[in-house]
C-alpha cells in the first residue's frame, strides 16, 4: 500500500467540500496546510489528522473505540484520540504482545523510532500511523472505514470491495473459513491431484457446500487456483467483529456445530466446571480466559505444519448474571 497517497485521499475525503483554508485556520495552522498535506508536500502529525476528521464531523473517539471493539461501557474516561496522549494509547493498545524488533521487521521503521512513539515521547504522521495500524492488525482498511468510506479513496476501493467480500463469505458461509483450513492441511498438499469433495469428506460437509465455499472465496480472493489446487492468501485477514450482530450468530453457528458434534460422540475435549467466586476473582479469571485465548493463537501462528482442524468452543458463563442485572 502507498501510505502517503492514502493519507492525501483520506484527508480529501474528510474534508468533503469544505475549504482548505479555513480548515487550515481552525486547526490552528496557516491559510495552506491542508493544502500542503493533500497535495503531499508533507502530511500532518496523527494527531492533527484526527482533529481534522472531529472538526469534519466524525466523532473520532467512537470511531476508534469502535474499531478496536471496545464496549460501550469501557469508553467513559478515556482521553480523546485526537491529541498526542490518544494516539500513544491507540499505538499501545493496537501493539498487542509485538517487540520493537518484530514490528521493524514488519515495517519501514527502525526500532528507536517505534519506541519513541509507542511511549509518547515523539508522535508518527498520518502515514506513518496508517502502515503502524495495519502492521500490528491488518485491519487498516477498517480504522479508515470507522472515519470515511473506504470507496471514496481511488487507491484502496478495489482493496475495500473485496474485504467487504470476504467479510460477508464469512457471515453468509460459515464453513468458508474451514474450508480455508482445509486447504492449509499438509495432506491438501501432498495430494496429487485433490478430487472434488476431498474437502468436504475431510469435514463431514455436503459436496454442495464445499462447491459453494471454494466459489465464494475465490470471488473475495482469498484462494487462488493454481494447477491442481487452490493455494491461499495468508496475507487475508476477516474481522468479523465489525458487526456484532452477525458476530454473534456466527458464534451460534459454530456453538452449534459443536454440539452436534457432541451428540455424534467427535473426538474432542469436552467438560465443564461449575462454581462460585467473588466478583474480584471472577475479573481475574475473565482475563485468565483472554491470556489462554490469546497464547492458543500464538501457538497456532508458530505452528510448523497443518495436519488436523480443530473447532476451539469456549464459555464462560455467568448464571446469575440476568438476574444481577433485573436487580
């Protein structure tokens, strides 16, 4: 991706009809700097670029909280997201578990830089937060989504269309995304030349919709057919927490696949603890649940080779807690 023309079509698409100079003059700069930044003779702090998209309408810590997936009732005392001390604590909160080292790797940016900016001591331009955001989420074209329409912008429509594509194979065809599994199993690869419904037998699905899956995916780009089978695209990410109505019926659908594979007698680990604890040890134990949830993924991204899907289904629930809440 070209982050400085992103940048330059983003800030256009923000300011709308308005105009360059007086935006420029209630930002607190002179007459021509939105100007300047549009045209790309230099782009402004992240900072700025967010007032701007506050001054153009957008309430910009919703739009951030949204994007990062933060409840309601955890955006109270937050600072704005449009200052210097937001943007260190978007960076923070977007880093997750990733050394310095790991995002230089992954980035134009040398490691001393990186840490300047993740502890507020020196702040990234707009571009630079672009390439940052997409480097430790691979969602950049989601945070620019929570503030414009991503189809408004002429170098990343075409990339916009087919995430949106992507997102609703997920929500429209579950089995999409182990049908994606599939198809990163070490026995897919090593199969001379996989027969339709190789897949489906694989996980117990109707040839139908293993036709209907692979049609889908091929349509949002997420697979590539080459010779004899379809390689993917690791560079494909869905985040389907965009929606959280259709996350939650996704999260039924797969509860239920689980069940039924349950009731089949699957191999698998099934249990069950039921308890009472204090709200201070229930807090604990929920971030418990998210470090085990978090370290299962990392040990799947370390994992060297594909050879069984699994299906993880975990809940913790509380009984009482409607209640609580009627009280």
């Amino acid at each position: 991706m070209d982050w400085e023309l992103l940048s330059r079509e983003w800030l256009r698409t923000l300011r709308g009809k308005r105009s360059m100079r007086a935006l420029s003059v209630r930002l607190g700069f002179g007459e021509n700097a939105v100007y300047r930044w549009e045209s790309g003779r230099c782009a402004p702090l992240a900072s700025v670029a967010l007032r701007l998209a506050g001054l153009s309408g957008v309430r910009v810590n919703e739009a951030v909280f949204g994007f990062l997936g933060v409840p309601a009732k955890d955006r109270s005392k937050q600072p704005s997201f449009a200052t210097a001390r937001g943007v260190q604590l978007l960076l923070q909160r977007v880093r997750g578990e990733r050394s310095f080292v790991e995002l230089a790797r992954e980035t134009q940016f040398t490691r001393f830089a990186l840490s300047r900016w993740f502890r507020g001591s020196t702040e990234p331009t707009l571009p630079q937060l672009l390439e940052l955001i997409e480097a430790t989420t691979r969602r950049v074209l989601d945070f620019v989504a929570a503030f414009s329409d991503p189809a408004k912008c002429p170098s990343v429509a075409d990339a916009w269309r087919v995430h949106l594509a992507s997102r609703n194979a997920a929500f429209d065809a579950p089995w999409s995304h182990a049908v994606l599994r599939a198809l990163e199993l070490s026995d897919y690869a090593s199969a001379q030349t996989p027969e339709p419904g190789w897949i489906a037998r694989r996980l117990g699905i109707p040839l139908t919709e293993e036709v209907r899956c692979l049609e889908l995916l091929a349509t949002s780009r997420q697979i590539e057919h080459r010779g004899t089978h379809w390689a993917v695209d690791e560079s494909a990410v869905v985040d389907t927490g965009q929606d959280p109505a259709r996350a939650r019926e996704l999260r039924r659908f797969w509860l239920a696949e689980a069940l039924q594979r349950f009731d089949r007698g699957a191999r698998g680990a099934y249990g069950y603890n039921l308890f009472t604890l204090s709200h201070h040890d229930y807090e604990a134990l929920r971030q418990l649940y998210v470090q085990f949830f978090e370290n299962m993924r990392r040990l799947i991204a370390n994992s060297t080779s594909g050879d069984r899907i699994v299906l993880f289904c975990g809940q913790l629930v509380e009984l009482d807690g409607d209640s609580q809440r009627q009280s």
